[in-house]
C-alpha cells in the first residue's frame, strides 16, 4: 500500500467511516491471512476464525489507531498476533505435543545458527510438525515487539533497513534489538522443549 492510501485509510477510520474499514480489509486480508497462517499453521478454518477475529477486533478498536506509533500495518498485524495467540493458548489447554525423540540440543544448536546467521537455510528439523509447534509456542512466549521484528525479518525476509524505515529508527537499532529478539527467542526455545519431553515421560 502506498503512503498516501494508507493516510487517507487511517483519516477515515478516525473519523469512523464504514468505507474506510472495507479500504482496510482489501488492503491488508492477505497479510493478515499469512502472518495467521504462519503463527498458528495451515488448517484454514482455524486461519480464517482468527483472521475474521482481527478484523473484527480492528472494527471494534479502529478510532483508536494512532499514526504517530506505527503505520496502520503494524497496528493490525499487532492486533492479528494476539488474536492468535489467544487461539493459541486456548488450543494448547487441551492438546500435548507429541514426543519426538531428542529434540533439544542439536536442534536448538542448528536453529541458533540460523537465526545468528551463521547458516544460510533453516535447519531440515523445522518442517517437522513438532517442532513448528515449539517454534510457535517460544514465539509467543515473546513480546509482540519481538515477535514481530523476528516474522519479518526471518520469514517475510525483511531487510533490516525495510524495518527500519517502517520503524522510524536507524538500521543500528533494528540490529540490536535483533540481537535481542533471537537471544529471547532461543531461552524460550530451550525452556519449552525440556520441558514439554518432560511432562511426556520423556528426559529429566
């Protein structure tokens, strides 16, 4: 979307005009379809709940979006983030993760590679259903910052200086708080998969 539509989407949907929330949801259905679909996994009826659910909560919410804290993009893939989140918590009330074997330490190792950059492609063990699951649980253990810095710059493959320019801040800081986001990422990581093989009957 382009700078100008996104102003003219936002003047409206301060100024509470029906047609600037339909401008919204042309613009923005599609990301918000695949920032779900990468956050909870690919079932479309449970994709399309959570995506109807931030559309609504975007509804509910929109007078107070404020263009001075973040585009309108960031403010809805926010809102998308934790409503799957809350589908995801809910999900796992009732749901154990299978046990797989050793998951932890070469796992971990390999996917901290990846994420420092150190290997070039993401380990082979991510397309496993578990441990995408645990890649999604550590992702939500994690503040939406965070959360949102790591999406878009590992999977929609975001230059840190796109980020930056979405930000407002130089392309320094986005590294940094990078360096922060994997860090948080990776204890997460590591207190969730012990821990989960654990209430498994797993390792001690």
């Amino acid at each position: 979307m382009d700078e100008n539509q996104d102003r003219q989407i936002a003047q409206g949907l301060l100024e509470g005009k029906p047609e600037a929330f339909h401008a919204l949801y042309d613009a923005h259905y599609e990301q918000v379809w695949r920032c779900v679909s990468r956050l909870i996994g690919a079932c479309q009826a449970d994709v399309g709940d959570v995506v109807q659910e931030t559309f609504l909560t975007a509804a509910r919410s929109a007078r107070t979006y404020d263009p001075s804290r973040g585009s309108l993009w960031l403010w809805l893939s926010g809102i998308a983030r934790r409503r799957a989140g809350d589908y995801f918590r809910n999900w796992r009330r009732d749901q154990r993760i299978a046990p797989g074997g050793d998951l932890a330490s070469d796992v971990a190792r390999r996917l901290t590679r990846w994420l420092d950059a150190s290997d070039q492609s993401p380990p082979d063990a991510l397309i496993s259903a578990e441990v995408a699951l645990l890649v999604r649980t550590a992702l939500f253990e994690l503040s939406d910052d965070y959360q949102s810095l790591l999406c878009a710059r590992y999977c929609d493959d975001v230059s840190t200086e796109d980020l930056a320019r979405g930000r407002g801040c130089t392309a320094e800081s986005i590294r940094s708080k990078l360096v922060r986001a994997r860090r948080a990422f990776r204890d997460a990581f590591a207190r969730i998969a012990p821990s989960e093989r654990k209430s498994q009957g797993g390792e001690s």
